[in-house]
C-alpha cells in the first residue's frame, strides 16, 4: 500500500472541497475526520448498518463503501446538507421531532438521508415503499413504527404545500 | 495492471462486496484497481435474442430499465432481493458475478438463463457459459489477468413466458438461506414448451438442473409435476450447514422454494393472452 496522495475535488453539501488523500481513505472518513462533518455516524464499517448513509449525486449510497478519491468529479449531500441555508430544520427533520422517530440518534442521519432520497423521488410514497426505503438502515432502538410514521408526515406536509 | 501485479490486484467494481471483505481483513489485495468510471463498460444493450449488459453497470440502472425488464424480466426480479437501495446504487451487475457468492441472486439468474460472459485481457477476449465461469464459492474461472467486460442474457421470444425469484433469508435484503428463479414458455394451450429453473445457496455455486427442466416441457405444468421436479432438484444439492440453518432445513426450502418460482413463474405465463 503507497503512501501517495491524490488530489481530489467533490461537492459536498453544495461547495466544492479540494483535497489530497490517501487512496484508501474511506469517504466517511474523510467527510467526519477532515471536514468535520461529523452529523454522518460510522456505525459498522462494512455497509451493514446504514448509518453512513450520503447521498452521492443525489443517490443514498454507504460512504464507508467507497473511498474519498473514487468521489472525485461528483456530488455529495451529508446530513449537514438536508437543512434549510438559515440552518433550520427541514419539513423531515422536523417531522423527525414530532413524531419521536429517534431515541439515541446513531441511525438518525441515515434515516433521514434515505428518506429524503426516497421523498426526492417519490413525494407521496405508501407504508410499503417507505419501508423498503429504509430497509438497509438498522435502528438499535427499535423506534421503526415512528421513524415511518415521521416520513408519511413530512410527505403529508410537502404534498400540502 | 492486472497482468503486472496478478493475483495481488484486485478490480474494484460497486465495492459492496470487496470492500466490506477488506474491512475485516478477509481480503488485502496490494493493488486496487477502480473501474467504476469506464464507460465503455457501463450499457444495456437489446438484441433480438439477448441483452448485452456492460460488466460495471449499476444494478439500479438495470433495476429501473423498463425495455429490459420486459426482455428479461428475471433481471428485475432478481435484484428486488439484492441488498437495499444503498448497495444497489453501487452495486454492479458484473461484480456481483464475478464475486461468485453462491448464494447471491444474480449468479443465479445467471445460471438459469445461461448467461454468457466475455472476459478481456490485454491478450484478447474470450466468451464463458456462466455454468464454466462458477468455479466455487467466491471462485471463478477468470484468469488473474482478466476483467469481465460485458454480459449476454438470453431474451425468450415466446409471447407467454413468465419467470420468477424467491428466497428466504434471515431479513430482508440479507443473504439468501435458500434462493430459487425459474423461467417457463408456454403454448396457446398452456402446454409447457421450454423451462428453466435453478437454485442458490445450497451448493457451492448456484445450480441450474436443465435435465429434470426439460422433463417439464410437453406437460401441462400441473402442481404435480411441479412438485416432482421441485423434489427431484432438492434431492440433488448438496447444501450445507450453518448457525442460521442446517443442511435437512436448506434442503427443504429447497424444494418449497423451487415449486413456488416454477408456479409463480408459469401463472404469470398463463396470464399472457
């Protein structure tokens, strides 16, 4: 394994970031350790658990399965990223709230990223398809129902707009 | 590159598999090689008699493709049970092969349809039937030097074909205890003229049993027969044992999942007018 850095330069949450790293810095890394986007949680480290869930050209994928120079030239959206530009909460963070779809809060930043993947594509989804929406993010608290019930609420709310 | 460093170079395709294996150490390969921006090796491409998918493409983007999947619907069908939307955003269709995991969907379908799949080195290229590429769990017949490039699914012409997957695994999304695909034709009487099914999981690469489906051509594909061949592939697996299931359990899902893809694929067959 070399020591080489590569020069990479990704969008994160809308302004372009340079760097060099490692080629074998996982984005995730990179994103908590070197931006300090720290709201992205490392949960197991090998694509199970979801909790490092990003949006990369508007898509959720894993970040702890991919490395920082393989987002070179592309788009990336954190949690940070879902947020209003005055820094309040989005109609999902805020249904979050509401209905109390988070206890501990470790899976929280990639319910909300495969959510609002999900809303992006779909404003007016069914039970089911939220369900398979986050079907790859593990909630220890078991706080689904209301994790559900928190996406059917902000969909309520944009539809309503 | 591959030619260079051989065996301690590894293709990077989707990473869902390799770099959860490099995670925990399973696997250090010296040399990663990315292919994940080539374009020449992401497409999808329909032929009268087959589809011709680019090894790194998506599995999403097969996945939404609608002309595809009404060519080749087992494709679709096959990757509903492919991890979850964030694996199957950067997943590949010819890393899922060329990971070889006997219990994966695609290798499945692979082996039902009879996939073929050409591989290119700096020496040329050379075409495998998928039933040559399997060679093991986690094993393939491609040379150190060679990189999937692109795979031929074979589209059935007949009006009323119908397929279908199922599996059991312990979540959803998890890998497959038992997987079984199947694909029928049938005449305008309902008469059963090419079959193929197939099961994963219970080997050491996933089977497809074209002997005991060409039994079911020129039948009616009553329960009954359906049942037969279920129990006579179940019968030739060799399945083995883990925490999550024993070998007895594996082979009666085996069974019970062969007969409900031969079923499920042969009323959606009859559902074509």
């Amino acid at each position: 394994m070399s020591d080489t850095l590569h020069a990479v330069a990704i969008e994160v949450n809308g302004k372009r970031r340079e760097a060099r790293v490692p080629a074998r810095l996982s984005l995730v890394d990179w994103l908590r350790e070197e931006l300090r986007l720290t709201g992205t949680h490392v949960g197991c480290e090998h694509g199970i658990c979801g909790a490092c869930s990003v949006l990369l050209d508007g898509d959720p994928v894993r970040s702890c399965l991919m490395y920082t120079v393989q987002a070179h030239g592309h788009r990336v959206t954190t949690v940070e990223g879902l947020a209003r530009p005055d820094g309040s909460m989005s109609a999902l963070q805020d249904s979050f709230c509401e209905t109390h779809a988070l206890q501990c809060g470790y899976c929280t930043p990639g319910m909300l990223i495969a959510a609002q993947a999900l809303l992006d594509s779909n404003p007016d989804p069914t039970e089911a398809q939220i369900r398979e929406a986050i079907g790859g993010n593990l909630c220890r608290c078991t706080g689904y129902q209301q994790i559900v019930e928190a996406v059917q609420l902000a969909a309520e709310r944009t539809k309503a707009k | 590159m591959l030619a260079t460093h051989g065996d301690s170079a590894k293709l990077l395709a989707g990473g869902q598999s390799l770099v959860p294996m490099m995670a925990m150490r399973l696997v250090r390969p010296a040399w990663l090689v990315d292919i994940n921006e080539i374009a020449a090796l992401k497409f999808v491409k329909l032929e009268n008699d087959a589809a011709r998918i680019g090894a790194c493409t998506r599995q999403c983007v097969v996945d939404r493709d609608e002309a595809l999947y009404s060519r080749v619907p087992l494709l679709r069908q096959a990757l509903a049970w492919v991890g979850h939307i964030q694996t199957r955003n950067r997943g590949t269709v010819g890393g899922s092969l060329a990971h070889a995991d006997p219990s994966a969907e695609l290798p499945l379908a692979a082996q039902v349809l009879g996939a073929k799949l050409v591989l290119r080195s700096s020496k040329g290229a050379r075409t495998l039937e998928a039933e040559k590429f399997f060679a093991g769990p986690m094993a393939t017949a491609a040379r150190p030097d060679e990189c999937l490039e692109e795979i031929h699914w074979p589209a059935w012409g007949e009006k009323r074909t119908g397929s279908a997957f199922t599996e059991i695994a312990i979540r959803h999304g998890d890998f497959a205890m038992v997987a079984a695909a199947a694909q029928l034709a049938l005449d305008a009487d309902g008469r059963c003229t090419r079959a193929a099914f197939g099961l994963g999981g219970v080997g050491a690469v996933p089977l497809a049993f074209p002997k005991i489906a060409a039994r079911l051509a020129g039948t009616k594909l009553d329960d009954e027969a359906i049942g037969d061949a279920a129990s006579e592939a179940a019968k030739a697996t060799e399945p083995g044992s883990d925490l999550h299931a024993t070998k007895e359990y594996r082979r009666h899902l085996a069974r019970v999942l062969a007969g409900r893809a031969l079923r499920e694929a042969r009323d959606r067959a009859l559902a074509v007018r």
